[in-house]
C-alpha cells in the first residue's frame, strides 16, 4: 500500500515539473521583434543586441517599462509602443528622434527634436549644419532651467514654450523657418519666426489661439509675392472686439 501510494505521489510529481516545464518553454520569449522607423543610414545593431538579452525569459513575468528602458537609454530613440504578443514574442515600435531645433548654451550646441527632447550634445566648436535642416531656437524673458541629454528642455516659462513648438509643428518646420524667438514679458507672449527669404512674421500672445495665429500668418506668407517677402515683416495678433485674426503686413523699418 505504502509503494503504491509513493508510486501515485512519484507520477503526480512527474506531471507537475512536466507541466511547469512546459510553461516555461511555451511562454520562453523567442523574438525581440522591433520596427525601427529610422534613417537608412542608422545602424540599430547596438540597441537591438541589448534588447535581444529578453530572449530566453518568461514573457508572463517581462516588465515591458524594463524593456522601454532599454531603448530610453538611447537619447536618439523614442519608444512609440511596446507589446506582449503571446506565447512568446515582445513586440515595440522605435522611432529615431530627428533633431529639429538647435539651442546654444554656454560652449556647446544642443540639438532637440520637435517635441523640444533633447538628443545631442555637441561643442559649439565642432558643431556644424547645412543651412535649412536645423532651426535655431532663441528665448527673451525667458530663463533656461536645464538642458541635458536624454531629458527635455526646461525652461521659466514650459506652457509658453510647448504652445510655440505646437506652432511650428502646425506650419512646415524646415521647409522655410530658420530661427525662432520666444519673448516674455509681463505684458506679453509673443514669438518671433524667421523665414529663409528674410520675412520675420511676429505672432503676438501665442496663449491664446497661437495655432490658429501662425497658420494665418503663413497664408499670408505664401499668398504674398517674391518681393515683398524680400523685405516685410507680417504681425498676426487677434481682434478682440471682432474675435477674429489679422495678419498684416508691414515695413520691417517700422518695428514691430
């Protein structure tokens, strides 16, 4: 009776490691499977051997910010979305961060990407970009807190910064603006877009309809002709007492 009962506890221990043996190979991961939306000339090679170490562990117990964490290590890559797909495959989307925007700051040249991330770091002394691919961002009242790899740019004044990257966003970036100037004051928010043709278009109290403003200002930008976009300047402000936007044109001898 007793060998009996030793024989029953024996195959029912057999099953059990059968079955967690089972659970382990099944839920094993087999792939890292990533879709890099970069540069053909980016090599991913480094990030991707890193992210290969997950091969071989339980996809039940992965932590996938673990995972993000990885390709965060690597300022030029932001993570767009990570996944689980069962039994046994981690997936994530990775997307190379273009540098949009280049801040000067002390003896180096910082490059950020749209969302004003930044990716580089480079002294002022080797920095160099062929004119139209970079916009130079510039601040006036407003007072810089941190600029570090890795991290976003911090600033006095975020809510003011975030709406005039929103701005640029909403028109076309490279494509004509070369320089961009944020203005705090207690009495206003404006910003400043500087065009490759020398036409500065001044957006007064980006707060309030900043978008709406910018687009209006750039109607009137690509409506105008050759010459007068060789001088003028273009002021976009709201009409309160008609709640609608004006853009105007004006000499750039008379201020803004």
């Amino acid at each position: 009776m007793r060998t009996k009962r030793l024989l029953v506890i024996m195959i029912a221990a057999v099953f059990v490691l059968a079955a967690v043996f089972s659970f382990i190979l099944i839920f094993s991961v087999k792939k890292v499977d990533v879709t890099y939306s970069v540069d053909q000339n980016t090599n991913v090679s480094e990030v991707q051997d890193k992210l290969d170490k997950y091969i071989g562990k339980n996809l039940m117990f992965v932590d996938l910010e673990e995972v993000e964490s990885i390709v965060k290590a690597f300022p030029k890559y932001k993570v767009v979305s990570s996944s689980k797909k069962y039994p046994n495959v981690i997936t994530l989307k990775v997307e190379e961060r273009r540098v949009v925007y280049q801040y000067t700051y002390q003896d180096n040249v910082y490059g950020l990407d749209k969302e004003g991330f930044v990716v580089s770091s480079t002294p002022v002394s080797d920095w160099a970009v062929k004119d139209g691919e970079i916009i130079a961002l510039d601040f006036s009242g407003v007072d810089v807190l941190s600029v570090a790899v890795g991290d976003y740019l911090k600033t006095s004044q975020n809510e003011l910064l975030a709406c005039v990257l929103d701005m640029a966003l909403s028109v076309r970036l490279t494509d004509c603006i070369n320089k961009i100037t944020v203005y705090k004051n207690l009495d206003f928010n404006d910003a400043v877009f500087y065009t490759d043709t020398g036409v500065t278009i001044t957006i007064e109290d980006v707060l309030n309809r900043g978008v709406e403003k910018i687009v209006k200002g750039f109607e009137s930008y690509d409506n105008a002709g050759d010459y007068i976009k060789s001088y003028n300047h273009i002021k976009v402000y709201l009409d309160q007492k008609n709640d609608q936007i004006v853009s105007i044109w004006s000499n750039t001898n008379e201020g803004d």
